[in-house]
C-alpha cells in the first residue's frame, strides 16, 4: 500500500482518534501504543493534513505574525494568563 492509497482511506474522524491516542498514549479501548505505533500514527496525521488542511490548522503551526522593520521578537507582551512556566501540562495536538 503506498501513502496515497493510505491517505485516501484515513477519514477525519481516524485522524481525530490518531491525535488522541499520540496525546493520551492510548488507543480508544485503553490498550499502550507502541513507540512505532505513535511515530507512525504521527506521520499519517502530518501527511493527510497536509493534503488537506490549510497550513494554519496543521498540527505544528506556528503564527509568526508580521512586525515592522526594526521590530524585535521580544517587543511583544505575551499574556501568560498566570501560567507557572514550569508547571508540566500534557501535549495537545490541535
């Protein structure tokens, strides 16, 4: 099977799931991925939504916005809406 006959059979709802079991580490019924099952449920969701989201709703992105000439990146206030920075937190794929 190559990634396009893969890709053709992945429907949003699989990729949903894919996402939840990366985050969770589990499948749905609560069985452990393996660490190949995460690394490649993670390729397949990369690759379908590169085929078919706008780069803005893929898992990864970041908005770097725009400045003006002479702008620092450091120049923006950034809310931590009293966040602990080292405060742990689960991963979420958006």
């Amino acid at each position: 099977m190559n990634i396009d006959q893969v890709l053709a059979a992945l429907t949003p709802e699989i990729v949903e799931r894919f996402k939840t079991a990366i985050e969770t580490g589990k499948w749905p019924d609560g069985r452990l991925l393996t660490p190949e099952q995460r690394e490649t449920c993670m390729q397949a969701v990369v690759a379908w939504e590169h085929k078919h989201l706008p780069e803005e709703q893929r898992t990864g992105y970041i908005d770097r916005g725009s400045k003006k000439k002479d702008e620092s990146c450091d120049s923006h206030s950034h809310d931590s809406s009293g966040d602990n920075p080292d405060e742990e937190r689960p991963l979420r794929l958006v």
